[in-house]
C-alpha cells in the first residue's frame, strides 16, 4: 500500500513548521531517474525531511511546443516517486499563480514562514541562471544546493552567478548545514554524475510527446450528419 503523502497547498504552513524542505523545480518533461537520484542525495547528505518536486505549468525559457500536458507530467512524476514517501511532487505554483522561480521561492516563503527551504538544481542551470528572472533574488531568498551535471564545470569561478556569489560559497561537506547557514550561501554537491536526460528521453520514446497539450484546430473539419433512425 502506498504511503499518504503530506503535500502542500495554501493552508497547511503550519503543517511544515520546523522542517527543511529540498525544493527541485523543473518542467519534468519527462521525470525521470536522474531526478530521483538527486532528491534522494539532498535527503541522505542535506538532512532535508522532504523534498518537493514543483512541476511547473510552463518554463518560461523551453518551448511549449514540446511540453506535455501538466496532468501527464505530474502523474510520471506521482509514477517516479510512489515509493518514497518523503519525495512530495506538487503543482503548487499553479495555485500560488506563480510563474518565475525567484516570484515562487518569495511566495514559498510568506505561506511557509517557518519552514527552511533549499533551492536544488543543477549544474547546467547555475550557467544559465543569470538569465533567469531576478537571479540574484534566489540566492538572497534560500540556500542553493547545485548538482554536478556531466558537460557542466561548476563551482567557485565558473560562470557569472559563480563569480558573483564566489565569497558566499560553502564546501560539500558542510551541506549538511547549508539550511541553517546565513545568506546568501550555496554549494557544489559531491553526487555521483548521472547521464540521463529528459531530452534525450523524449527522442528516443516517441510516445511522451504524444501526450503533449491538445490544441484545437484551427479549421476544424465539418462534421458528419448522423444517419437517419427509420
């Protein structure tokens, strides 16, 4: 039997008081292992009692072209994690009608203000994060856990939001404590490098983009009368 899972919504702040709470945002399009194992280092090396997985409606920077529909992202994503009651997957960003992640960490915030949050992500995102809404806010807002990605050098010096927030970088082995540490203040995870990706899951599984949104069409063919009942 599967295990009821305590997730999230607008009113139960109260529920989460006291915890630390690993936060891996993404589209999810596909989940898949690579994310699991990564939720399951911050919950072994970060002491994190749970770590949610916001499935967001749309990634501001991918295409919507190639995203699945939210229902079928969240319900892989429910699939990945059933067996682990402390991986939480929500759409909470639907109901906080939150859109940028420095705009959800901050609303994440007011309705869980006793609840430490750690923001989880990985290597490739530290590069391009200078390109995210205001940046700069998430490492002001919560502590940042990156994880090592294959192709993607990270740490002190490399890239800009590396260099920028170099002073405030903390060793891996003090992630333990990273929740509790003044900020802004971030890491470079010690994790094993995983190969998997969502993109190259979906060219070679053809049937995940079949799930993609509907759109009507734009010219929709006439339809045919039903026959006549004698």
């Amino acid at each position: 039997m599967t295990p009821r899972k305590n997730k999230p919504h607008l009113r139960n702040g109260a529920a989460f008081a006291g915890m630390t709470i690993g936060l891996l945002g993404g589209s999810f399009n596909p989940a898949h292992d690579g994310h699991l194992a990564i939720s399951l280092y911050a919950l072994k090396h970060m002491e994190c009692n749970a770590v949610w997985w916001l499935v967001s409606p749309q990634n501001p920077l991918k295409p919507g072209k190639d995203m699945a529909a939210l229902n079928a992202r969240m319900a892989r994503a429910e699939q990945m994690t059933a067996a682990h009651p402390r991986l939480v997957v929500t759409d909470i960003e639907t109901h906080l009608g939150t859109r940028y992640t420095a705009d959800t960490l901050r609303a994440l915030r007011r309705r869980f203000p006793h609840t430490r949050f750690v923001w989880l992500m990985g290597g490739d995102n530290l590069r391009q994060i200078p390109r995210w809404r205001d940046w700069q806010d998430i490492f002001h807002t919560v502590p940042v856990a990156v994880f090592r990605r294959p192709s993607y050098i990270a740490g002190r010096g490399f890239g800009h939001a590396a260099i920028r927030f170099g002073a405030f970088w903390h060793p891996p082995a003090a992630a333990h404590a990273l929740s509790h540490t003044p900020l802004p203040a971030w890491t470079v995870l010690d994790n094993k490098l995983n190969y998997i990706s969502a993109t190259q899951i979906r060219k070679d599984n053809p049937t995940w983009p079949a799930q993609k949104r509907k759109r009507p069409a734009k010219n929709p063919p006439p339809r045919k009368p039903s026959p006549r009942k004698p």
